[in-house]
C-alpha cells in the first residue's frame, strides 16, 4: 500500500545528510531498524523509487528520514529530495526490512549505514535500555559523522568513532579483523551491520570467522 504524504521541514545535519520530517499517515507502524520505499510525487520522479530508514520514535506523531545527499548521483533523487521544501509531496511504501533489535550487542554501521541504528538506539535510550551496547561507527572524516554528539550522549563511551581519512588526534582505524578482534569482548552476542555492501559483506564474512553465530547477526539481505 503507498500513502502520500507532505514534507513538514528539513534541515541539514552534516554538510551532506539532510533530515526530512513528514506527515505520518493514519494509523502507519513501523519496527524501529525498518525502511520504507520512497518516490518524490512530482512528474518525470514517480517511477524512481529509493530505499529510507526511520530515525524516529514508533510513536512520534510524524515520521523522519536521515538522508545523505549525492549530489552527483546520475538518477538525482536524493539530490531532488535536497531542493524540497515543507509542503512538497512523497510517496511512501508500507514498512518493511530486516534489521531489527534481537538483544544486547554490537552496531557496526559505515557512513549513512547509521540511519536504522538512529531509530533502534533511540528507542532503546527512551526505555533505558541501551545497556551493554556499542556502537562501530566508521566515516571518512569527522565532518562527516551523523549527529555524533547525540550518540555520544546515548551510549557515552560505548560509542567509538573511526575516521579513515582523516590524519591528526583520533581514531583512523578500519573496522576490520584486527579491529574487531582489539574491541570485541564477547562474540556470542548480536551483532548489527549496516553500509556500503562491500562493508556488510566483509564484516559479515570475518565476524564468522571469528566466532560469532551466523544467527545472532543481524543485516539487510
């Protein structure tokens, strides 16, 4: 079932990821970690269909996307999505995906891999859950970090920031083998991975090598 729906206001959170608040249909649920697909509702767009996470609460009285924005991109929808404003319409898909929380564990995300996590982390903090998690969040550089000071409030010193590209003061390690192997205290726990698909799959491929069960691993298929 699609639902269309206005957009209620944006603003950027980084130089290039953009928060769309927008009109929550009645009676819409979603489980906190799922997506949604999404088209602008303006000709010449309405067959260009995207993939968004929520990053609100199930019971907010609106929804939100975190979106990173290509500017670049040959199709141009998130750049489309980036010229919107309050009042444009979307079409919205029925929820559906595969991330959701199973339990105490590791969020392993890369760049805007983030976005489910926003939602499950939020959720989590909102019923004093959030207790023997933490977050891998690797980016490119520091300005590049989606809304670190609230994650850095949420989980404190549970959350480890890595920035690949960046030189100086920080942590510039890849999420890798040796990584995993230096952070990990207990590989019997869940673990959520969320990213570019190269990522997914490499993580994927060395936490089972490591020990972890291939069941207590959590990711979009």
């Amino acid at each position: 079932m699609s639902h269309i729906i206005k957009i209620l206001s944006t603003h950027y959170v980084t130089h290039n990821v953009k928060e769309f608040n927008v009109e929550k249909p009645k009676g819409f649920t979603f489980v906190p970690g799922q997506a949604i697909d999404l088209t602008i509702n303006q000709e010449g767009w309405k067959d260009k269909k995207n993939p968004f996470t929520f990053t609100c609460l199930t019971d907010d009285d609106h929804l939100q996307f975190t979106i990173k924005i290509y500017a670049d991109s040959e199709e141009g929808v998130t750049k489309r999505l980036s010229e919107l404003k309050p009042g444009d319409e979307l079409i919205i898909s029925d929820a559906w995906g595969a991330i959701e929380y199973k339990g105490p564990g590791y969020f392993i995300a890369g760049g805007a891999g983030i976005t489910p996590f926003l939602a499950i982390l939020r959720d989590l903090n909102r019923q004093n859950k959030l207790d023997g998690n933490t977050l891998f969040f690797s980016n490119r550089t520091k300005d590049d970090i989606i809304l670190s000071d609230e994650l850095k409030a949420m989980l404190g010193g549970n959350a480890v920031f890595v920035t690949t590209d960046d030189n100086g003061p920080g942590d510039h390690r890849r999420i890798n083998a040796e990584f995993l192997k230096s952070e990990v205290k207990d590989f019997t726990k869940h673990f959520y991975v969320c990213g570019p698909d190269a990522m997914v799959a490499e993580i994927n491929e060395t936490l089972e090598k490591l020990g972890a069960s291939v069941d207590n691993v959590v990711f979009e298929k």
